[in-house]
C-alpha cells in the first residue's frame, strides 16, 4: 500500500471519529419535549412535539416557585426540573433547581455526573463547597445575591450558615445531570452522617485538603 493510499485511509478515519463525537446543535428553533411520545425507539434524550403544537407553555414552569419540604433528617429540600417536567428544556442541555434550607440544613455531598452547576443564593447564609480530584477543598460562605461554580462530576455540598431559612436557585449545562449520593451508598443513619460531616466541614484544616475525596472518613468514629 503506497503512502498516498495510507494518507487517505487516515484522514477519513480521522474524519469520521470527528463526526462521530460531535455534538451536533439544533436544527429547530426549540423542540418542546412531548409528553406523550412512545419509547418504541430509544434516543438519547426526548422526542419533541410536532412543532405546529408548540406554544408558550411549553417555556414556562411554576415548578419552583413553592419552598420545598425540610421535615426530614437533613433539614433541606432540592427540586430538580429537568427536560422530563419542563418541555422547553429538551434539547437545549439545562435543568434547573431549587434548594431550600431550614435552620441547620444541609444538603449532603453528592456530585453530577453530566453537569456543572451554577448557584444562586436567592435569600439566607449558605456555606457551599467541592472537593476537586486532590481532594483539595474549595468553601465559601455566600450570602444572598452570591454565586457559587460547582464543576461537573466533582462532589459538593451546601448547609445553612445562619439564623433563618436560606433558598438557592441553580442552573445545571444538562438536560439530565444525574445525581450520586454518598450518603445512599452509606451504611451508617443519616442523623449520624450529617452530624459528622458538618463538624468535619466546619473544622476543615487551614491547608483545605480532605485526607479522603470519597468522604468516607466521615463514616469512622
């Protein structure tokens, strides 16, 4: 095989992985998720509405204007809109959510695995923070009007740093971010889990690095 040949046969393999990996944009102006679409063929993500059935709707949700439900361990609610409750979201990779927080609440480090998150700290104290991947902690006390970066797939974590109730608005770059919880793969109660995670995250050492970026020290007397 001469070298020409061999060139050619590498740029169209090079080509073709290209396309293939390619996150291709939109061809409609929007494409309204429709609710009573069949999953007789699997795609990834939803099927649209046939766009002459489009209508204002379909960009509006109410979904977080009420405060979550904080009776729980964790003192804190976090509602999550994704493309399968908003229409208007599908195909345009964001979710949205709202995060409520009593007195003392705490919403347990978990990550997301397709998404990066933006918060919004809407009313209250929150201190908010990630681990990186050298389990370096990056915190920060955020009042309200404040914003807050979580990278994508990183494990983070907020709690109530003040006297009343605070509420956080996110805005997340998928369409279906996924949520890991460290505390469902615990095997100790979750008043216990919380307890000892807030006195580790307060009491973090001045050089900011967690001994484990998985957390499960937390799990050890």
């Amino acid at each position: 095989m001469n070298s020409s040949l061999l060139f050619c046969v590498f740029c169209f393999t090079t080509l073709s992985i290209k396309i293939c990996l390619a996150d291709p944009d939109n061809l409609r102006d929007a494409c309204p998720t429709d609710p009573t679409g069949k999953d007789t063929i699997f795609i990834n993500g939803l099927p649209c509405k046939n766009p002459a059935t489009i209508i204002a709707s379909d960009f509006k949700t109410s979904k977080l204007k009420n405060a979550g439900d904080t009776d729980n361990f964790a003192r804190s609610s976090v509602t999550i809109v994704t493309a399968f409750d908003f229409p208007g979201l599908n195909t345009l990779g964001l979710s949205v959510a709202r995060t409520d927080l009593d007195v003392d609440g705490i919403v347990l480090p978990h990550s997301h695995p397709r998404a990066s998150e933006m918060m919004f700290v809407f009313e209250g104290v929150v201190l908010a923070g990630f681990v990186d991947t050298n389990s370096k902690l990056f915190q920060k006390v955020l009042k309200a009007g404040d914003v807050f970066l979580f990278p994508r797939g990183l494990l983070h974590y907020c709690l109530n740093f003040g006297y009343d109730p605070a509420t956080v608005f996110s805005v997340l770059n998928s369409q279906n971010p996924g949520v890991v919880s460290i505390n469902d793969a615990s095997f100790e109660p979750k008043f216990d889990t919380i307890n000892k995670l807030v006195r580790k995250l307060i009491s973090v050492s001045d050089d900011n690095h967690i001994p484990n970026v998985t957390f499960q020290s937390f799990n050890n007397p």
